[in-house]
C-alpha cells in the first residue's frame, strides 16, 4: 500500500494575543527593511525575540524561519513559545517546520502571516 505523505493542515485562525501580534510586526518590519521574500520572528522560553530575513548567499540559503530560530539557539535559547513567518507562501515549508520542531517540539505554534500582517494559518511544528 502506498501512502502519500500529506501536506501540513492550516488550522482555524484564532485571535492573538498581544506577544503573538509583536511577532508578526517584528517578521514584517525585517521582510521590509532587508527586502526579502520572507520575514520570521520566534519568540523562546524566557521571552526574547529573535528576527531575521531569509538569508541568500551562493554558499549559504536559510529561510527567514531558518535563521531566527539558528539565531534562538547561537543565543542560547532551550526551547520556543511560538514562530511567525510573514510570506506570500500559502503554507509554512516543510523545512521551517522542522527547524521549529527542533528546537520547540511538535506543538510549537507556527503562525503563517501575509505580507500585509494578516494571518492565514497557525499550524503545530509538529504538522
């Protein structure tokens, strides 16, 4: 039996709280001042935030979400609350999931927020 591996399933947008919507301003201000594609901002268990663009040299390609949680753990972060990644993509990448999951575990929120700030989709890390 062959079974194909399913996408990752938006779920019900839900209203934020004040720490999530700081999240997606700091995600959208990054996207705008470094112009790329995508900004991301995580938040980790103490509370710091960490934001970044994507990152595109020709030795080195990172997604927004992958740079800010790299940032998380160079800082010393054991874990996350929540990510953001602000994107016209409609689904968070399989890779920024995963790099969440490391570091936050499977329930980690990742908040998907186009480019004008508006939430598409929260889907768990573990998605």
């Amino acid at each position: 039996m062959i079974t194909a591996m399913s996408e990752p399933r938006p779920q019900a947008v839900s209203p934020l709280d004040p720490e999530d919507r700081k999240l997606i301003t700091l995600a959208r201000s990054a996207r705008a001042r470094n112009a790329t594609p995508e900004g991301a901002a995580v938040r980790d268990e103490t509370g710091r935030t960490y934001v970044a663009g994507s990152v595109t040299l020709e030795s080195l390609k990172l997604t927004a979400l992958q740079t800010a949680v790299a940032m998380a753990v160079a800082s010393g972060a054991g874990s996350l609350e929540a990510a953001v990644v602000v994107t016209a993509a409609e689904r968070p990448a399989g890779s920024d999931l995963a790099a969440v999951r490391d570091l936050g575990g499977p329930d980690t929120p990742v908040i998907l927020a186009g480019p004008d700030g508006e939430v598409r989709a929260t889907v768990a890390a573990g998605s």
